[in-house]
C-alpha cells in the first residue's frame, strides 16, 4: 500500500507543479499595450502588487513540488520511504505542504481580489475598468488564477497525505478509564 500511496504523491505532485508553473507563466509572462487618447500604455504584472507576489509564490511552489517529485521518484526506485520510521522528516514535510498550500491559497485570492478590481473598478475611489481596454490581459490573468485555484486543491489533496502519512507514526492507545482526563494518551513529537 505504501507503494501505491507514493506513486499517487508523484501524480499529484505532478499535476500541482505543472499547474503552479502554468499559472505563474501565464500571470508572469503577461503584457499588453494600448493607445488610448494618443496615450500608448502597457500593461504589465507589476502594474498590481498582488499579481506579481502570485508569480513569486508560485514559481517557488513549483521548484518545491519539483524536488519533492524526484524524491518520490527516487524512493519509489529504491523501494523504500524515509518518512515510515523518521518522524521530524515527516514532520517538515507535513509543515513544508501545508505552508506551500496556504501560501498559494493567499496569493491567488489576493491576485483575484486585484483582478476583480480591474474587472469592475471601484466607483467611489475613482478606479476605472481596465479589463474593457486590457482585453486579452485580463483574460491571460483569469486563465493564470484558474490554474493557481486548480493547484491549490490538489496541494490540498497532498497535504492530506502528508498529514495521513505523518500521523501514521504515532500509536494508537485505548483510554484506560474514561474518566481520566488525558485518556492515557502520550504524544511524542519527535
């Protein structure tokens, strides 16, 4: 089963790194220039902080995933797993995947919090639509935070495993009596 667990690790973590990278070239690489007025105006993923924090993000998320996939890769090789009999190593990977998760989580709802601004604007600070003469930018970003959505569920999904995997090492303990207030239960972290 172990086998089978790493090798659905490896998928998932395929699937995330390619959608992190997909959606970190589709908002990183994007520009767009406009004459407007006799004004030439490009726009670009600096232009709103939220978006160019989400390229950074997830770049960084997809370097992770791909180390960790040639991890997976090599134990599934080698037929062993370090995590089964280490618990600080299964305790870096559950706390590396869970902070690469909501960190992606945060920066592609901030970059949709920016991309909903453009979109509609705000009348009463006076920010006008920029999605109406940005056209195909604005498209490129909705399509860079569809991918960046798609692989904060599946770095979901490994987290889950993650977590499964790192409090698989732990026992378990009947309660003694069940009166007793910590139910005999010993919880070594390490």
């Amino acid at each position: 089963m172990g086998s089978k667990v790493l090798r659905a690790e490896s998928v998932l973590r395929i699937l995330s790194l390619v959608f992190a990278a997909m959606a970190a070239l589709l908002v990183g690489l994007d520009t767009q220039t406009k004459t407007v007025f006799f004004v030439t105006r490009t726009a670009t993923v600096k232009d709103m902080d939220a978006l160019w924090v989400m390229t950074v993000v997830f770049s960084v998320v997809a370097g992770y995933h791909l180390l960790h996939l040639f991890r997976c890769m090599a134990f599934t090789w080698l037929g062993k797993n370090p995590c089964h009999c280490n618990k600080f190593v299964a305790w870096l990977y559950f706390v590396l995947d869970q902070g690469s998760t909501y960190a992606t989580f945060g920066a592609t709802m901030a970059a949709l919090q920016a991309a909903l601004v453009g979109l509609f604007g705000i009348g009463s600070l006076q920010w006008s639509k920029l999605c109406n003469i940005y056209t195909r930018f604005c498209d490129q970003i909705a399509g860079g935070i569809i991918c960046g959505l798609v692989a904060t569920l599946v770095m979901a999904v490994i987290s889950a495993i993650s977590a499964h995997r790192l409090f698989q090492l732990y026992p378990r303990t009947r309660r003694s009596s069940p009166k007793s207030a910590g139910g005999g239960r010993q919880w070594l972290l390490f």
